[in-house]
C-alpha cells in the first residue's frame, strides 16, 4: 500500500486534535514554551495512533519510514513528532549507521525530556547494538557541550550492555569524564545505566562504582 505523507498526516492531526485537552494542552506550553504546537493527546493517544499506522504499512521500509518521521517532525507539533517517534522505536531494526546523524538532529531538537529520552533509549540504542561501531559516535555525543546529546549517550549504551556485557568497558570509557557534572539528569542517567549494567555483570559494575565512590542504586 502506497502512503501519502501527507493525508497520513492530516488524517493524524485531525485524530489526535479530537482526542486532546485545551488543558493538557496549556499545561504543556507553560511547560516547554511555545517552539512547537501542542494538541493535548495524551501518551497512550499517540502510542495508538503510531501502532495503528505502523499495522496499516507493515511493509514501511527504511527511506519511507524515516521520510516520514522527517514529514511529521517538520509539522512542528509535538504529538506528530511523538508519533514519528513511536514508529521510529518500533521499527529501528531497520535503522542503519547513515541515519545516525538525523536521529542526532532529532534528539538535540526535542522539546521535551521525555522525548529525548525515547529516542535515546528506544531508537539510538538499539541502533548502537546493531552496529557496535557506532559507539565512537556515541563518545563524540558524551563530550558535546549540548546536555540533550550528553544524555543521550548515556541512556543510548543501555540497550548494547544488556546485550553483550563485554561492552561495559566502552560504557566505563565514555562515562567517567561525565561523573563530575552537575546535571542531575545526566547523573540519574548514569545510575540507571549502572544499574542495568549490575544485571549482566554485577562484579564489574561494583568494582566500577567503588572506584569512584559511587552508590549503585537498584533497578
């Protein structure tokens, strides 16, 4: 089935604006300001309508699928995005080292934490399990002055430690210089990551911790 980017679009916006709150809405702008447009659907709104679009092109391959993420994201309207997003999670098997740049565009672009979160955790990081070589671009994120990258690199090496412990030396690598920041996301972020990380290879992780005089919280 062929897909019109934009009537898919379209046909989004109109379900989403009849499932949103003027109040949600106005919560949000107070919130993350008004860079995007806010329509006010909830998480599971959009969750639904991504699967639901993903269900109706289940042959969606690579280029059309990240043309229209593209699409969505230059909507500027933060649930298109959070759609682009869900499909973006769902399919990133299909993801291939070239994308590792626009996947960093959509990370630094994203108006909100918990979307930096969701691409960081759900996109780059399976994509950095897929192709292990991929970790250099994740240290060159780790020592970006811009916090959204920092963040991410961190959350991203959670899915490929969870994989093949073997990689947490990568993960002590590109983490150490980050453990005198002051952000206390990024630190909840490391501690998370450290936390997994003690699933697979509790010695390692310990050992890690005591060297720098960090409390290991649990998972």
């Amino acid at each position: 089935m062929s897909m019109n980017f934009g009537r898919e679009q379209a046909l989004l916006r109109q379900r989403l604006t009849a499932k949103g709150s003027a109040e949600l809405a106005a919560q949000r702008v107070a919130q993350f300001g008004d860079r995007v447009k806010f329509l006010g659907a909830d998480d599971a709104e959009v969750l639904a309508a991504a699967t639901d679009l993903a269900e109706t092109y289940p042959e969606m391959g690579r280029a059309q699928m990240t043309a229209f993420v593209r699409t969505l994201w230059g909507s500027k309207t933060h649930e298109l995005r959070c759609v682009g997003i869900e499909i973006l999670a769902q399919r990133a098997s299909l993801l291939e080292p070239p994308d590792m740049p626009f996947v960093e565009e959509l990370i630094k672009e994203a108006t909100t934490e918990d979307l930096g979160a969701r691409i960081a955790n759900d996109v780059l990081g399976p994509l950095v399990c897929k192709n292990k070589k991929l970790w250099k671009n994740l240290g060159k994120l780790a020592k970006s002055a811009d916090e959204k990258l920092m963040r991410a690199a961190v959350r991203a090496s959670k899915a490929p430690i969870e994989a093949d412990n073997s990689v947490f030396s990568r993960f002590e690598d590109l983490v150490t210089p980050l453990l005198a920041e002051a952000d206390a996301v990024l630190q909840q972020a490391i501690d998370d990551v450290l936390a997994a990380a003690a699933e697979q290879d509790a010695d390692a992780v310990k050992a890690f911790a005591d060297a720098h005089g960090r409390k290991l919280k649990s998972k």
